[in-house]
C-alpha cells in the first residue's frame, strides 16, 4: 500500500472515531438558520463587488485557516486583520468546525460576523461531517463558485478527499473556471486541502498541477495542515500557501501590485 494510502486511512480512523466520541449541543436531526445566517457567500459578494479601490491592481486581503471551534483565538486574529485598513477581505479556508455540527457552525458565523469586511470561505472536510455539507449549504451557498475582484479572478474550490469524509475536487469545473485565465492580471485559486496532501489521489494531484501550470494561476491557497507553508512546491512555477491554524495566532496577508504579489505571515504573539 503506498504511503499516502496509509497516511489517509489513518486519519479516517481518527476522525471517525472523533466525531463519534464528541458530544455536542446541536443534534444532526435538525438545521435551522433564520435569514441573517443565510446565503452569506452571495450576501459577502454583494459588499465585495460595493468596494472600489483607488488603483483596482492594488489591493490586499487576509488568509486564515483551521479554527475549529476555538472561538478566542479565531476573534483576536480577526480584530488584527479588521484593525488594518489594507485588509479589503478575509479568505477561511475551510476547517471553522470540529464535526460539522449546527452549533458549530453558528459559534463560527457569531465570531465571523463581528467583521467590518467582508468574508468568503471554501468548506473544509471537517465541516462536511455528519451534516455538514447541508448545513453549509444552507449556510453558505454552492461549495465552487468564483468571483472577480480588482483585475483579478479567485476560484474557490471545495477539494476535500473522500479519504477525509470529503469530496474530491470536481476537476472539470475548474477547468472551466481557469480557461479565461488571461483576461485577468492574477488567478488565484482557494481550496481547503492542498494537493499534496495525501488525502489526494496521485491522479487528481497531477492535474491539478497541470491545470495551475497550464492556466497560470499565480497562487494556490489552502489549509488543512495546520502548519505555514509558502513556496514553489512543484518547481513550475506556481506558488502555493498553507495557512497556520489560528490557534497558533497567526493569519497571512496577500498584497496585490498589478502583475505580482506579496506574502506575509502575521504573528499575534512574535
């Protein structure tokens, strides 16, 4: 069996048996949201596409991950980013619950929403547990969906493998969503587990590559290991970053100048 096979089946284990042993406040048989907690990806959309920067090639937005269910950390990293007026929007990639429980999912949406900016996310394989996927879809909105800010296009991607009680990343749609790559300065694509990992089967890695080469996307963001990591993963030329979990009290900030862009790891506690 190969080394990713073995490192998956692990996990599984591990998470199955995680969700099984946690009790929670919130039962699975029901899901109930009133408006204010509805269809926040199109709501955050809409205050998006209300924000016009002087230069449109010239903006910054913040990146987090992996909060969980740790509501302290998860808010004094967010009142740094609010407290910085370059932050034009926030991107979770994926992982604000522990098992994809309703009330987790409200304890996440109640520290979110404390925000000044806008806010978008991608789902991560924790939050598609138990009910999770129609919890967020009640919640969120489609799990792929794509938006365009300044010169620039994102594509949020939902990419969890089904070796993490997720779904793999459906491929052709991004494809599809890559293929006007040129009429933008940047593309930059956000999904919760990176290629990488070894959740993802060695097929789907190796187009995923080849449709980042391919359609140069300038930046590939994610989550899902709890550990920062920003550089040329592949040796082709296209960048990749994982953000920390914010239980280590530290988020990045992605700056956009026309063609190129920065990033930087913020520390909470240096």
């Amino acid at each position: 069996m190969k080394r990713k096979s073995i490192v998956a089946l692990i996990i599984l284990l591990a998470l199955l048996f995680a969700s099984s042993c946690r009790k929670h406040s919130s039962g699975p048989d029901e899901i109930v949201l009133d408006e204010s907690q509805s269809n926040l990806t199109e709501k955050n959309l809409q205050k998006i596409s209300g924000i016009h920067p002087e230069d449109p090639a010239k903006f910054s937005f913040a990146v987090i991950a992996d909060s969980h269910t740790d509501y302290a950390d998860l808010g004094d990293v967010l009142n740094d980013i609010d407290q910085k007026a370059e932050n034009l929007f926030v991107i979770h990639a994926g992982d604000f619950t522990d098992g994809g429980w309703l009330g987790e999912y409200r304890g996440t949406y109640q520290v979110m929403s404390g925000l000044t900016i806008p806010y978008l996310t991608v789902i991560g394989n924790h939050d598609e547990l138990i009910r999770g996927r129609e919890i967020y879809r009640k919640m969120f909105g489609d799990f792929n969906y794509s938006f365009v800010f300044g010169d620039c296009k994102f594509v949020m991607l939902e990419c969890n493998s089904t070796a993490y009680f997720g779904m793999p990343p459906d491929l052709d749609w991004l494809e599809n969503q890559l293929s006007d790559d040129s009429l933008y300065n940047l593309v930059f694509v956000v999904g919760h587990q990176p290629p990488f990992d070894p959740g993802w089967s060695d097929q789907d890695e190796n187009r995923y590559r080849q449709l980042m080469q391919e359609n140069g996307v300038a930046l590939s963001i994610h989550g899902h290991t709890h550990d920062f990591y920003y550089g040329e993963k592949y040796n082709d030329g296209v960048k990749y970053l994982v953000a920390n979990d914010t239980g280590k009290r530290s988020y990045c900030t992605i700056s956009v100048d026309s063609v190129t862009f920065q990033v930087e790891k913020v520390d909470l506690n240096p």
